[in-house]
C-alpha cells in the first residue's frame, strides 16, 4: 500500500464481495477484524466509497449476488454496524442492489438511511 499512496487513486468496498470472499462483516467482531485487515492492507484513508448491498450467498460462499439491504445474509444488524461505524459513517455508501420490482431504489435507499440513524 505505501506506494500507492502517492498516486490519486482510491478503492471501493463493495460489501457483498467482501462477505462472499469471507469477511464477516455481518458480526461486531468481524467487522473490526474486517476493518483492521483493510487498514493494514489498504489504508483506510484510501477507501472511498462503499458499494451497499447485501449478499445472497452466505460467508465465504464466493456468490457474487447482490440483494436488497437487510434481506440478505448480512443483514439490517449488520448495515446498522457499517453505517454508524466511526471510520466509515462519512464516507458515501453507493446501492448497487438489485431492481426487481418498481420502487425497489426507493426502498433500499429509506432502509439504509433508516438504519444509519438508528
């Protein structure tokens, strides 16, 4: 990581992919260890935004699948965590959920805003 801190670029989180890949961002202790891992590896600071959605699959499955925030394997718990966490509440969480029905945006957008002011 120490030299792409001199270059203008950042990263993404993308939470189911980070659940499928095998971080339990789904539990306290997974998310700090989760956390620890990223500052270590990449630099908090470096991360720019956050793709929300949560995960089909369950940990560790490697399912790329994508579903509405709270009705997936990570849970409303889970993005209540990720949200209010000190070193990720100003940074901006993206949806990327799936749109099956019309309002679906709406809804994944009112649940994460919800859940941010738990």
């Amino acid at each position: 990581a120490a030299e792409l801190t001199e270059l203008p670029v950042g990263y993404c989180l993308d939470t189911c992919h980070l659940f499928a890949s095998g971080f339990n961002i789904a539990t306290a202790a997974g998310l700090r260890a989760t956390l620890r891992h990223a500052e270590e590896t990449l630099g908090l600071a470096h991360v720019r935004l956050i793709h929300a959605n949560d995960s089909k699959g369950v940990l560790g499955s490697r399912l790329d699948r994508h579903a509405h925030i709270g009705r997936g394997h990570i849970g409303a718990r889970g993005f209540e965590r990720l949200l209010q966490h000190p070193r990720l509440r100003q940074k901006p969480f993206i949806l990327e959920t799936p749109v099956e029905a019309p309002g679906d945006d709406r809804r994944n957008l009112d649940t994460l805003k919800s859940l941010a002011l738990r």
